[in-house]
C-alpha cells in the first residue's frame, strides 16, 4: 500500500482503533488479524527468500500481532519459531485468543532465548509496540540488545520496540529494524528525531480504517513532504518565458576571508531557476567569486549604502551564508530586516538575531514583521534562538519546532535528519529524503540559496520552504549514488538542476 502523507501521533492512532471498534463495528481481533496478513505480505516482499523466522512476542497487542503473524505465515509455508518475552498465561485479551490460535493450529511457543535467533533468515520484532510511555525495563532491554546482536535482519511491527512514537528518540534501548509495517496511521516518531534509523524502511497498512474526514481530533500531527510539491511550486515554463520573470535574489554575506558560503547559496539559487542572483560581499571576495561563478552578479559591500539600491530591485532577500558577527556583519543585517521583502535568514544572522533577542536590546528582529520571512536554523541556531541546550531540541524535535514558530513567526526550517517545516496555523512538514554524507560544510548554505531561488519563484515562503528542502535533499542522495563519504556541498548544488525538473 503507499505511504500516505498524514502522520499521527500514538494517541491519534489509538483513538482511530477505537473509532473502527466502536463506530465501524470492526471487531478488535478482526484489527489483529489484518495486521498480522499485512504484517506477512510485507515480509514475504521485502524477503522473498525467506524461509524461516524467529517471532519474539511481548505481553500486550504487539505480542498478538506476532501470534497471529506466526499463525499465518506458518499455514503459508514457513518455518516459525515464536519466543515468548512475556509468560503466555498473563496475556490478556485479543493478544489472549492470537496465543490461544497459534497453539491450536499446532503451533508453540518457547520462552525466550538469545541463542534461539540465529534459526531464523528473519527476525520478528512483536515485543513492545505503541503504548511504551517509560524508559524500556532492564528485562525487555536485554531482549532488545540480543535482537539488535543477533546479527540476523529484523522485522518491526508497527514501531520498532523501545521507539517513542511520538518523538522518535529511544526509551532507553531501541530495536534497530531492517523494515517496519505500520498500521492504521503512519506514526511521527518514525519520521522524526533517530526514528529513521530505527525504522528502516517503512511500510504501512491502514486495515481497511479511513480516516474520518472532518474530525479535528483527527487533525494529522505531521505530513511528508512529496515530490508532487515541486510541480506545484515551478509549473513548466512559458516558451516566451526571460530571466526577469523568475525572480530576482540578493544574498548578503561572505564577510572578510569568507566568500565560499555565499558562492555556494549563489550558485544554488541559480541552479533551482532564480533568474537573477545578486551576491552581495565584502570587497575583498569579489574577484574569487566571479571568477568561479561567473553567473552570479558581485556586489562589492564598503558599507551599508551601497545595499539599498540592491534591496530596491530585489524580491527575494537571503542573508547569512559566511556573513559573520562583526560590526560590518550587524550592519548588514539591520539593514536587511528593515527592508519590506520576503528573507531567507541563515547562519550568522540567525546568531546574531538571538544575541539581540538574548540582550532584549530591541533593534530590527524584533521590530520586522515576521509573516514573511524564513528561517533556517540548524539545532545549534535553533537552541541559540531558543537559549536552550542542543540536546533539548534534538529531545523532541516537533515541539522545538513548534517553540521556533511560536516566538519568531513566519516560515521555520529545523535543519537535520528529518528535516521540519513549520509556520502558524500550517500542519509541519518532514522531509525523509537526505542521507549522513550530507553532514558536512557547505550543505546549509546551498539550502539557503535554493530556498531564495524557489520563493523567487513561487512567490510563496511555506511552499517555497518545503520545495527547497526537498529537492535539497533529493539532489544530496542523486550525488551519493557512489557513496557518501567524501560528499561536498558543491556536487549538491549541482544536481539541484536535476531535481526541480522533475
């Protein structure tokens, strides 16, 4: 089935169970039993070879969900061993009668036994499920670390045990899946936080449970970013189509010594189809800029004069990239936020921007109007902008995104794995494209340029944000097809090309 767009959270999720139960009249066991067929189609895709599995069946609904899984996939031919993590008598339940089905069709069940995971081609994770709230309990973390060592692929039902559904981050130890199915609704924490690396690839089935439309309690909590969004955002172009119809985009930055961050926003801008790029730079960077790009047009920066013709005939604005913290670097900036055109605000003037806020010293962030701008902090910035710790916002990625946009406004991209967008009175987006070579210097400022360049475009900060994080990301994992140890932000910036021509 293909992945929706909406995702939920736990509570939401369980909350539709109880609407298919209770207002569908679909019985429990019934929600059980599909699980555990689509739980099987999914295996037997992604591991056609398979011939033999090891299901390790905790206490609650997951464990049933594995019974019934064990169940089926043994009428269907396969060899099942089931390990029980929980002693069977004190199942309780639909989980009761999943135990009670595997065993009158002749099946067993062995209490667990580390050694016992090495019989199986694949791994059944059917321990912990959804509903886990408190830090994994030593006994289960035990179980979850022999998974994990077993060195055999593992298959996850529904989240990977030992997962926050909600925020992603592990409740203390986390099963490290090759591939989760997930039912009913797609849930946020395998999407956000260290979720993805959890869950492996992600299947869904949604049991035959629609959504019902017009329930705000059924609100989704997050949405995948998806490639129909760069059709939307940069429809084909008119054949009688020139440069000044898409846009005209001044990045201020490249400070003294610095000229690489803004030649990579620069050309960035320019490879997502903004038809005029203006960087503007101290002095000293011009001759190295133009002469790598000769594209870009260089506007040498003595002071903050000479921007207000440049502000004038821009309609996208883009600061930070190698902009600094100097006193020339300030002045650059209030110049910035003073004008009344669409930003894309990075780096340093992020930095910068939270001094003032830290100092309370007034000044143009927080005079600006602030529906109309983009900010792209990495967790760094983002704790800056916030005066909290990095590792809070990595805590609870979704709710630090919520914090940005409640005390900043506009447009909010929360840089990382997963990257988030978010704005008020917006259902945030996520983008699950993107790979680890794309840690490394450089990949921030090609995000900036390319999000100046598709809002010169579209003319739209929500969805030029989205856009530029996705084809960002996408152009990342098109230049890591020969690996991605060694990636610069330069073989990014020239795919991006390639990907808003979708």
């Amino acid at each position: 089935m293909p992945l929706p767009v909406a995702l939920y959270s736990a509570a939401q999720v369980r909350a539709l169970d109880a609407y298919a139960i209770r207002e569908l009249n679909i019985p429990g066991y019934t929600l059980m039993k599909r699980a555990g067929e689509a739980a099987l189609r999914c295996l037997r895709t992604r591991w056609p070879t398979c011939h033999r599995i090891v299901v390790v069946c905790g206490g609650g609904n997951n464990g049933g969900d594995g019974y019934v899984l064990a169940r089926f996939a043994q009428a269907a031919g396969l060899t099942v061993i089931v390990l029980a993590a929980a002693p069977p008598e004190q199942l309780k339940g639909h989980a009761r009668q999943a135990h009670a089905d595997w065993c009158a069709s002749g099946g067993r069940v062995l209490p667990f036994e580390a050694s016992l995971l090495h019989q199986g081609d694949v791994i059944v994770d059917a321990l912990l499920g959804t509903g886990l709230t408190q830090p994994v309990r030593p006994e289960a973390a035990r179980i979850i670390e022999a998974l994990n060592a077993a060195g055999r692929p593992i298959f996850a039902l529904d989240v990977p045990s030992g997962l926050d559904s909600d925020t992603g981050e592990p409740r203390g130890a986390a099963v490290r899946a090759d591939c989760t199915v997930t039912f009913v609704g797609l849930k946020t924490g395998l999407y956000v936080g260290r979720g993805p690396e959890h869950a492996g690839a992600v299947f869904f089935d949604d049991l035959e449970v629609s959504v019902p439309a017009g329930r705000p309690e059924f609100t989704p909590r997050l949405e995948r970013i998806v490639e129909a969004e760069i059709a939307a955002a940069l429809p084909r172009r008119a054949r009688t189509a020139h440069k000044g119809d898409f846009g005209r985009v001044l990045i201020v930055g490249g400070g003294p010594g610095m000229p690489g961050a803004i030649r990579l926003a620069g050309e960035a801008a320019l490879r997502v189809g903004a038809g005029l790029v203006t960087v503007a730079v101290a002095p000293e960077n011009v001759v190295g800029i133009v002469a790598g790009r000769p594209e870009l047009i260089c506007l040498p920066l003595h002071d903050t004069a000479a921007l207000a013709e440049a502000i004038d005939h821009a309609d996208v604005i883009a600061i930070g990239p190698g902009l600094g913290k100097s006193r020339w670097a300030a002045d650059a900036l209030e110049a910035v936020l003073r004008a009344p055109k669409p930003l894309v605000v990075d780096a340093d003037a992020l930095n910068l921007i939270a001094e003032q806020q830290g100092s309370r010293g007034g000044g143009a962030a927080e005079r600006r109007p602030r529906d109309d701008w983009i900010l792209t902090p990495h967790p760094g910035e983002a704790a800056r902008l916030l005066g909290v710790s990095t590792r809070d916002i990595q805590h609870d990625r979704l709710k630090s995104l919520e914090a940005l946009v409640e005390r900043y406004g506009g447009t909010i991209v929360l840089k990382g794995a997963g990257t988030l967008v978010g704005a008020r009175g917006r259902i945030p987006g996520v983008c699950e494209r993107g790979n680890p070579g794309m840690a490394t210097a450089g990949m921030g400022d090609v995000l900036t340029g390319a999000t100046a360049g598709v809002l010169a475009q579209c003319g739209d900060p929500w969805q030029a944000a989205r856009v530029a994080v996705l084809v960002h990301a996408m152009s990342g994992d098109v230049a890591a097809r020969a690996g991605e140890r060694g990636l610069l932000a330069g073989d990014v910036a020239r795919e991006l090309h390639t990907c808003v021509n979708l």
